[in-house]
C-alpha cells in the first residue's frame, strides 16, 4: 500500500500554488486555489478533539440576546432561510461570545493589532510598487500573523457540547456511512467507500441540489467524460502547472511533500536542547515564509539545514513537481496521453458553443454538472476532507461581461450573511453580517450575479442542515486571487478541522473560453446586438484559386484554409510585405512553409456593415465539494443524549436523512406482521424510503439504532394496534416525543414530514402525545 | 487522435473471449462476457438503415390478431405492464409476422435446419465427450449458423415505418442529446459527452431505476471507488485475463484487433478474381471458426496468407494480448498500480463483510450501485453501444446457496416473457412466449431469484418505453457461460445494430467472494443456525510460545500467524510429518520457511459442540448498461410526423422525458408575460422540469422544436388567457390534440400526466378539446 510520506496537515498554501497565482495567465493557479478540494484548509492543524458552538437537541442553538456587533455596519437581525422553517440567530456565536467579553477580546486585541500592522505594510509595499518578492514575504507574514489570530479565536470559542471526533468516526464506521476503500487489501490512503447510509445522504443532498440550482435556475445540465485527453488539459494550464514539490528517500523511494518535510525538520531543529535562540529565529522565520519560497529557494533550505529522510535518516532527492493528476493512455497505441479530470469545468468549457447554441444563442445561461474528479495527492489526511477520488458539482453561468445583474437579485437581496471579506482579514477583524443586496451595492461583493449565487449557495447549505452560526464567506486576498477573477468568495464551513472551505464562488472572467479558443481555433464566444448598426473597415485576402492551384497543386487548399484563418493584423502584414518584396512566406496547418507572390493573393479592403458583436462571455463558477459539505454536515449533526454519552445519533434533516422512517413491531408476535407489512408497502407506494427492523432486542434498544443512522421518524406497530380503531406510534428522532396516530393516516404524516410540508411541533398539535417513554437503554 | 484501427464491428465472440470462457476458476471469463458492454453484440453487421417493427406515432403498435404461436407450449396473450397502462402485445411481432406467413418460413426453414443439425452435432460431441478443441470448432460453427438464420430473420421482418438511424443521429446531435466528447480538440472515439437533453434522460431512467430496484426492493446501496488497486482485480482475473488480441503495424503503430483484421484479409481474399474455389472455401472455413482459434493459430493464420496492415501494407507485429483496463499509479511513489475499474461489481464484493454486519448478519440481501466504470476498447465503434467510458447500475443478491426461493415470486409469475432458450438456439427455433412462473418450475430458468429479477428487469424496461415487442430474453449457451454460473439470461434489445444485450442477469454462485477470501484471508462468509446443534472433531495447532519465540526471535509473530491460517488438511500434513521425522517446513505470509520441530509445535483434537455453519453466500446479480439501454429507448421512441418527414420527435414516455412541460406565449406581445411567468413558478414549485420558449417564431414551429427534444406536454398563452376565467390549452405531444384548460388547473394537469397518475385519455375526456390546429409547418 501507498508511502503516504509523514504525517504533517497542511497548515498554508503551498508555495507551488502560491507561484501559480503570481502568473496571471494560467488557469491552474485558480485550479489549486479555486475548488473545494483545494490545496489547503485554514487551521487544519487544529486537534482532534475541539471545543465549537453546537446546539441543543432540538436542533436550534440557545437563542443569544441581540447585540450589536461592533464589527458590523449593519445591526444583528434574525436572518435568511424562513422559507426553511429555521428560528436560528445567524450571527457567528463564536463572534458575539467574543465581543460581549472584554476578557477574552483582551486577549485577541494585540494579535488583531499585529495583523492590522502587516496589513498596512502590505498595503504600502503594493501602493508604492515595490519588488514582487518584498510583497510575497510580506504576504506571507500577514497569513502568519492571521492564523495565529484565528487558532486563539477558535481556542477561545465557548461550547455548548464538546464534539468528539473519534466517537463520531467510529459510529460513521460503524453503521457503515463510508469507510476505507479496499479495507480488506489493506485499503488505499484517500479513498472512501459510502455504505448504505453515506451513499443515501449523498445522494439526497445532490437531488437537494439539482432542486435548488438546475431545476430553479433552469440550467442546463450536462455529464461530461473524465477521460481527458492531454491537449485539453494544457490549454487549461493543468498538465504544466497543477502540481505539488515533494523529495523522494534516496533508498526507499518513500515521498515526502516538501513544505510539509521542512517545516517539520526545522520545528523539530528549533526545539532541540542545543538550539542557540538565533538558530530559534531563524527557522521561525523560515517556517513563516514558507509560502513565499520558490522551488529553488526551497532546495536551499534543504541543503542548508541537511535535512534527511524523517524515517530512515537517509539522503533525499532534489525537489521534484508531481503532476496531481492520475494519468493514463486512452486507446491501445500508447500514444494518447489522458488524465482524470481533476475538475468538472473544462467538460462544460469544451462544450461551450453546443451550449450556447442549445440556448438559441442567447445570454446569460448555466451550465451544471454533477460527476467525480480525481486527484493524486502526495500524502492524503483528514478523512474526507482530502481525498483522491471525489465528488463535485459545479455551475458554470456564462455572461455578458458588461451585465453581470441578475433578474432574481431582488428575491434574495435581504438574505444576510457573513462576509469575511479581504479587507477584513488584512485589519486583523472577524466576518461581518451583511445584506447581500448591501454588500453588491457597496460593491464588496463584485456584482449581482455573484451576489446572488453567494446567497442560494448560503440557503443550499442551511436548507441540508448546516449550522448557520458555523457558516462564513470568506473574500480571496488580492494575492490569493488569480489575475483574471474579478472576485472569489469561498463558503467556508466550522468543523473539528477549523474553517473548511466547502464551496468556492469565483468570478472567473472569460479565461478559460479564451484558453481552449486560442488551443483550438474554434471561436467559443457569443454574439450580441449592437445598439445601432456601425460600419466597420473589412480587410480581407483573395486567393486567386487558378493560380494558386497550378502553383501549389493539392497543397492549395491547405493554404487558402491558412489564408481564411489569418487575423487582421497578419493581413496587414501580408499586405506589407506584398507591396515591399512582393512576397509572403505563410505557414499551414501540417506546419509547411509556402511563398505567396503577388500572383496567387490580393489584399482587399471594404466596409461592411454590422449589426452584431461578438465576444468572449464573462463565468460565474460556484463548485461545491459534496464530500466536504457531507462531511461538515455529519459533524453539525452529531449529537450524543444527554446522560447517556454511548447513545449517539445525527440530526440529520428529515429532506436528507438517509432513511425517512423506520417500522418497529413491539415483539416478535405474528400477529404485527400483517401491520409491518401493510405499512411497508404503503411507504414504498409513497416512495419513503424505510427500514423494518423486526430483530429481536428492546424497543429502546432498536430506538437508538434508528438514532444512529439518522432515521427522523419511527412507526411502533403494538397491541393497541391490533384493536380497532388501529392506531400506531409515531415518534420523533430529536425529541424522542411520539404521538398516536390511525394506521391509515401515519404514511401521509410521515411524507408531508419528510417533504417539509409540516413540522414535529405542528403534528403535536394535531395527534395526542404517547406518553410512555422509552428506556434509555436496556 | 487515436489511431481507431480498421472499421469492422464485431459480429462474434472474440476468441480469447471465448478461451476464457472454458477456463472455470477465472472471474474474468464472465467478466468479459456478463456485462452489457460486453464483448459481442449480436448482428452488429447489420447495416446503418436497417427496417424493423415499430410503432405508430400514438405509441402503441398496431395490434395484430391473437395467433397461437407455434413455438410456445402456452398460448400467446396479452401480457405484462398492466401497470402501466399499456395494452401491448408482447409476442414478438417479427416473429409472428414469420410464422403467419408461409413463404417467409419457407426461406428461413433450410436455415434453421443447418441451425438444428449442427446442435445435435455439438449435443453429441459433448455426450460422448469429445476433445475440447472438436467441441469448440463444432460450436463455431454451429453460432455462425444461427447468425446467418438470425441475420435472414431480421431482413425478413416487416416494418411499419423504416428506420433511418443517419437522421436520428443528426437530430441527437443537433439538440445535443449527446456528442463525441471533446471535438473542438479533434474529439477521442468511444467517449461521449451527455447534453443537457441526454443527461436529464439518463438521470430520470436512473432515478426510476432506483425506484425499481432500491426502493422497492429495499436494497442497500453502496457508491464505491473507481480507482481499484492491482491485486483486487488480480484476485478478481481481470489483470491476467481481460484482454482483446491485437497487432500493430511494425511502422506505424497503429492497432487493429486481432479477429477483425484476419476476418477483413480473408474476405478480401476469397473475393479477389484469382481466388481459386478452394482458397474461398478455405477462408469461409477459418472465418467461421475464427471464434474457436487460440492465439497460436491466429499467429499461424497470419503468416499462412502473409496478412499486412490494411492500411499501409506494412508488416504486423506478432499478436499481443492488450490488457483492456486503463492503467495508472495511485500516489507519487510510483510504486501502487491501479486502474479504473471495469465493472462496478469487485466494489460490492470487497465490502461483503461490512454490508453483512449492516444488514445485522442476515440473508438474503441486496446490494445495488450505480457508477461509471471504463475499458479502453481496441476500436470503439456503434456509438452509445460500444464506448470506453460508461455508466452502469448493478445489483449483486446474496442468498443461501440452498435457497434461491424469491418471497415475491408471486407477485411476478405471471409475467409473460419472450425466452430464447439455449435448447431453442440449438434447434434455430425463435424465442418462445412463458410465463416466468412456468419457466421456473419447468427448470428451463433456474431458480425463482433468477427469474424474479428477470421479470423485474422486464417490468422496468417496459416502464421506460422499451418496446415490449424488441425485447427478449437469451439465455446463455453452456459453452458461453462461466463454469460457476449455473444459468445466465442477457435482455437484449432490438435496435437497428440488430439484438443489443443491455442487461446481464446470472446466477454467479459463489466465485467472487471466493476469489477475495482466497487473496486476502479474510473469510466473506455467512453463518446460518443448524437445524440442530451437531458435535464437530476439532484439530488445531498449539504452539509452544517460549520455544519459538527462543528459536525465531522476531519471526516468532509470523510464524504463530501463519499457523493459525492452515487448513484443517494442512494440520493433518503437519501432524504426519511431525510424526515422521519430526519436522514439518512452514512458509510464512512474508515468503521465508522455517523448518518447526516438535519442541515448538504441537496437534491438539478435540471436540466442539456448534449451532451454525459457516458458508460462502451465492450470488444472483443483474447488471444494466444504461447507455446502451439510453440508446435503445431513443431508437424506439424516434418518430416522424406523416407526411412531414422532416418533423422528427421522440415519443419518450413522461415519466423519463427530459423535460415534462414547455410554455409558449402565443406571440412576444408583452401582455403573456405575467401568465409565462406565473406558470413557470407554478410548474419549479412543483418540481417540473420545464422550457419557456418566447423566441420569435410560429407556434408551429416552437412546438415542432419542442417535440424534438422529447417534452410530452405543451401549454399555450394566447389571447384568452388574458380574459376570464383564465386558461390555457394544453398541448399533447403524441397526438398534437389539444384541450383548454383552467389557468390554476393546469399545472395539477401536468403534474399527474408526468408521474402517471392520469393519462391524455383521461384529460380529454375531462377537458374540452381545442380544435385550431397547428400549422405542420411555416
């Protein structure tokens, strides 16, 4: 089985990736930063087992009293998702804790402050131009100094409940929601298998999905290949620049990622007794501008601190780029080069123009598509948070670049969210609550239509179960962004692994129909109206096709397929060059050389009239990482009940729970069996999925089974059931509450339960509660 | 691009197919066979335009008079899909076509009489039990006389309407259905990309199949990983064993498929003017036996008639065995070879043990998975039929070897359903009309699981739109199935590419979980309680630890290890040896032997009371090619308006149709605009797909555009819906008959027309009809 290399989580960006951003023109560097699975997760490093907010088992926190929030323009209100039912105060608890507590602000007020100070160094170096390095070491500081400022605010978080990671992974292991893949070969590192319960999560958390973005939106949904032919992925910028450095054991081949390697060799060095204190500074220092160093700066250090093999002491090689994509050949000549995607997009950029002509030409459109990317990553960790093999969904809406203002704005412009903006992050802040439709028209969100996505994102997220108070936006520094996005925000999302950036939302600007078009030659733009017709200057060759095809014979249509191609400013020169020497040396597609006299090609100018304009459309990119979000989702839901710290259960919403209801008879008496399965039949005709669990074992006992995979709703077939009227149980996963309700009627209130067509409190209401309570265990 | 080797599709098993086949310990034997996309299709010579039964444009197929069919031991009815609403009869048109008409069966009788001959040659060949090589000449022979009475069979068939599979293609492609995957960069052969029109149908049939089959069923549904490492589809035969044949040219490189090239030389050959009888004779006799050929002797026949490239004339390597699974390394050692997996099958197998345990250790239980698996094909061609990227949904059933009895058996039995039994292909007889219920009794299908999942697959191809009358159920040869399966039925499909197998169903015993426990010494095992407790001699092996651990130090652990791991035979062995000279020789997991004397080991026998017994369950597993299905159903549903050939549509049934509804204001007058939109709300609310199509354009021409890509239902704004009551018509795709409807009515309508809760009958039954009709065309 795989050499993982050592165990160090990733705590920055890679300085690869890092490099990447400075080059404007390549799309990988966004590849690595843009996506969910990103190349880094803000405070990964954070233990285990942490303390967060969380709430109560009714699923709504305590309700904190409204305070103002210092930090915010805008006054703390009840926010967002009414159409979802939820009461939940959405501003961060962890925030409000903090602020109404000098004690602890105290204690955050001289790293704020260090952070505010490098911010403006930052701000200084760029306003006075200063060399590229300058800025990228001081950058690098300042992300530094604002992760030790976001380690002590989560530090210093209250909790409601403590969150025991290993207890939910050995409950999610143990009901099978997913595991290692290949367990029984020994398992592959970064591959996961969903088991009954995690494949049925995921896949109603991606019908959710395709409800709220493809059928609301009305986008165009499509599937495309993952085998992806070498060229495409050049053009992308992936076959040159998605990589990751690692160093190989001289003698073992084990592999090491290369910042991970020496931020532990020199952690390791600075600890050390014999440490002088200089010694101490310097590697701080290293390890602070990590980040910022080159491939060759790099090797350096490796050389300069001697830095073995952390398992066998042996040499290690010179720093290598590893491809992150999985390669393979496609076909039986061993000359096609392929690779797994390592992101849905490019499938929907190559298909761009079927796309649009699909719409009947018309803007704005999106695209969507659901489907796994792949990458090879050095050393995996953190379940599934970084993982090989995964599962994306993302949107591709195309725009004119001038009309970025969406129809629907308005529908969504109240929504309230948490924007941890860039500016905010330079000044050592935390995320402010902001009005959506505030945040376009103060232009700290770019336009409308990535306001609007910001804001269906947000009500995705919390219409599965995220915890509000456990949700950020948080805006790319300028320095994070590659050059051609106008704006990014990523979804990020509070877990046992710090802030996990689970949906990125980037203002791509027309890179990436640029990149294919200028690999391709096939124009991948669209065409708009002019506001008056204009006349334009056309200049244009004539091949004079007798003489061409007497000179040239069958290469002549080679060159007059040349010739139809060439740009204005080669047909400037052609002309040039006919009126100096008489004589123009064009160059063919199969790459042969011909010389054009004045004989074969003649320079015409005309003016034409036009009516339309064609350009390349502008890409609103929201990409969802379902996994992360699953992820997230298992542990905002995880709870444990109170005085009974074995009995866990997921408080799963009833939309996405796995299994909808279950059907438990009292005992294994015969005369139920009539009633499980006249009701078993009856949730399949309404399409509920449900468990029959007629094992032997308590009820409680069997109660907290169902608990454990999430089951909302439980049907208790008993001997009251068997008189007339019959009647049955309902009962309630996050209340433990049941009510009595007729045979006939239970399978409707289970559905218009599990459709969020009514609530627990209302059928409480309308049915009499069961009193006797369940033994808590047997 | 891929050099795609010559264009000859696939008339036959390949021959290392076929090899493997008589191979009975090795997986990939069915592998290669089993699968939809397997390695053959039946008649895939037949050419592009090829006639066939079909429907009249409302869907239903001119009903032809009730004839008892001479074939079948029970008399023809009408059958199946009750459900549905169908009233189809489903014996096979073309062949009661034949069987009514006396001059056909007299072409075809000479025909299936060589058919027949020749399986009383194979039946009495295998009686006396004949050299395996005579066996499988005899077989060759014996297929390549079926092919032609099938091929004879085919041409014969009447048709109602012709197929013109160029044109469909064209619109599939026009309104992106789908399309080669990456044509801007030249495209790659066998891989498509699913248009926003292809992907929703895929995803409705896919949703429906979970419907079928996970609900209904209650499966446990699992989504595991693509990338599988080596020693899984070692252990599985797929690496040793998955392979085609194929030359290259010695110049060039380019590929060809063994068993194409040498059929295509010999053809070629034995219709050149200088071609001598014998010579013709000859290479009709080796293409006939082409199947049966093993790689010396194709080797041979290569050399014999000097066979160059097609292409060039360059010489040809030697045959090579080229592994059809794309290969790449998992990590950046290098080291850990995987590929992406042909099937998804191995994934459920590997997590035997844990689904198991879900399912609280008890059997039978079902294990369904829908995902994309891939096989780098030599030459891919037949579209959506033959492709190296492709999802496939399967189902393995575990069950007691001894009990293979289904509890819903009842529910299905009287399914009526076309078998081309293997008793029926040996006589050139057609396939035969039964009952499933009869069919299994009779033992013609082995046992009730089998035949309840065949009836299943029926049901839910019907439900999709299959036509009843194309669809039939093959059972497998013996000499074609694996030696551990004890029956296998494909449903194949008739589509202008002739009989498609598109579902495998097989009773695959217990081969795969086998093969896992053989590799890994993991036991995937059941346990079921004994009828009555029995007393068991127990031998085992006792160490003497502080013996061993003095003698072999750190080997000691490997050593206590693999003792634990011997076979109650290999206890036997060691006790005879130790008895003999005293020693016995033990080979530890790590390869090393240790010679272990007396001092060190002992044999204990006891005797040990048990209740359960351990067995490997059997495996029943129904395996679907969606894309081929996809294919079939578009093939069956494409329709063109008499009289107006170019008003091509499909007639896809709602339930799996794209999208259910479209609206079209009458004309872009802005007074519609409230209605559209209102409408459109009304149709997202309640989770409709729909198309809003205001482009200019006449009515006629709209609907026409809307009838291409498959939307049953259409609701017109015109000018009466701007007075009161409001309303609309209502638009029926099939019939183009429209009615007038309430404007809050209408969205009700449609909702239970797309689920199949009301038919148009009904709706114009209950609504007035709307008489203006459209323009055919403007």
């Amino acid at each position: 089985m795989p050499a993982d290399g050592i165990l160090i989580q990733r705590t920055k960006l890679h300085p690869q990736v890092k490099l990447l951003k400075a080059l404007p023109h390549l799309r990988s560097a966004t590849s690595a930063v843009r996506s969910p699975i990103a190349r880094k997760t803000w405070s990964e490093h954070i233990a285990t087992k942490v303390f967060f907010c969380t709430t109560t088992t009714k699923g709504t926190p305590a309700a904190a009293p409204p305070t103002t929030h210092p930090q915010s323009s805008t006054p703390p209100t009840t926010w967002g998702a009414k159409k979802q039912n939820r009461k939940v105060k959405l501003r961060s608890a962890a925030a409000e804790f903090i602020m109404s507590n000098p004690e602890i602000e105290a204690q955050l007020a001289p790293l704020r402050e260090r952070v505010q100070e490098q911010g403006n160094l930052v701000r200084d170096l760029k306003a006075k131009g200063a060399a590229e390095l300058d800025v990228k070491k001081a950058v690098a500081e300042l992300k530094a100094r604002k992760k030790l400022l976001e380690d002590k605010e989560l530090a210093l978080t209250p909790s409601v409940v403590s969150f025991d990671r290993a207890k939910m992974e050995d409950l999610l292991k143990r009901r099978f929601f997913y595991d290692q893949s290949f367990a029984i070969y020994g398992g592959i590192t970064g591959q996961y298998d969903f088991g009954p319960m995690g494949c049925a999560l995921k896949s109603n958390i991606l019908a959710l999905w395709r409800q709220y973005f493809a059928l609301e939106e009305q986008m165009l949904e499509v599937d495309c290949s993952i085998l992806t032919p070498e060229p495409v992925l050049k053009a992308s910028g992936h076959v040159e620049r998605f990589a990751d450095l690692m160093v190989k054991d001289v003698k073992t081949g084990e592999c090491f990622r290369l910042d991970h390697l020496i931020k532990q060799a020199l952690e390791k060095l600075s600890k050390a007794k014999e440490a002088t204190p200089a010694l101490q500074a310097e590697c701080e220092d290293i390890i602070i501008k990590l980040d910022g160093l080159n491939k060759q700066e790099l090797a350096d250090v490796l050389a300069k601190y001697n830095i073995k093999s952390p398992l066998t002491g042996n040499d290690l090689t010179e720093p290598i780029e590893f491809n992150l994509m999985f390669a393979t050949q496609i076909g039986p000549t061993g000359l096609v080069k392929g690779f797994l995607r390592p992101e849905t997009a490019q499938g929907i950029f190559v298909n761009f123009k079927r796309l649009l002509e699909f719409n009947q030409g018309k803007l704005p459109f999106a695209v969507a598509q659901i489907g796994n990317s792949f990458r090879n990553e050095i050393s995996p960790r953190s379940g599934l948070i970084r993982v090989r093999e995964f599962t994306m969904a993302e949107i591709e809406h195309f725009c004119d670049p001038v009309l970025k203002d969406h129809p629907k704005f308005g529908n969504i412009k109240s929504e309230k969210m948490s924007l941890y903006s860039a500016c905010n992050q330079m000044d050592g802040k935390s995320a402010s609550q902001v009005e959506i439709g505030e945040a376009v028209a103060t232009k700290l969100v770019a336009n409308e239509t990535l306001g609007y996505y910001m804001a269906r994102i947000q009500q995705f997220l919390l219409a599965i179960g995220i915890k509000a108070e456990c949700l950020r936006f948080r805006q790319h520094m300028s320095n994070e962004m590659a050059h051609y996005a106008c704006d990014c925000w990523d979804a990020e999302i509070l877990t046992s692994y710090g802030w996990v950036e689970c949906v990125g939302c980037a203002d791509r600007s027309a890179y990436d129909l640029g990149q294919h078009t200028a690999a391709t030659g096939v124009r991948l733009v669209a065409e708009k109206r002019l506001p008056a017709p204009k006349t334009v200057e056309v200049s244009e060759i004539v091949p004079n096709k007798q003489a061409l095809g007497k000179t040239f014979k069958k290469e002549a249509k080679n060159i007059t397929d040349a010739l139809a191609k060439l740009s204005l400013e080669e047909i400037t020169k052609v002309e040039e060059q006919l009126a100096g020497d008489g004589q123009y040396k064009l160059t063919t597609a199969d790459g042969q050389s011909h010389e054009l006299g004045k004989d074969t090609i003649s320079v015409k100018h005309s003016s034409k009239t036009v009516h339309v304009e064609e350009f390349i459309p502008s890409v609103v990119e929201p990409s969802f990482g379902i996994g992360r979000i699953m992820y997230s989702l298992l542990e905002h839901s995880f709870q444990c009940r109170d005085g009974d710290e074995q009995r866990c259960y997921f408080t799963l919403p009833p939309l996405v729970a796995p299994i909808k209801c279950s059907i438990l008879p009292l005992s294994n008496n015969t005369d139920f069996q009539p009633y499980t399965q006249k009701l078993s039949s009856a949730l399949t005709k309404a399409e509920l999925s449900h468990k029959v669990d007629d094992s032997s074992g308590s009820i409680g006992r069997r109660y907290a089974r169902t608990d454990e995979i999430a089951i909302p709703y439980g049907i208790t077939v008993d001997f009251d059931t068997l008189k007339e009227p019959h009647t049955v149980t309902l009962r309630d996963r996050n209340t433990m509450k049941q009510v009595r309700v007729g045979l006939e009627e239970v399978v409707g209130v289970v559905k218009d339960l599990s459709t969020a067509r009514t609530s627990w409190e209302k059928v409480t209401e309308q049915y009499p509660l069961f009193e006797q309570q369940e033994a808590s265990s047997k």
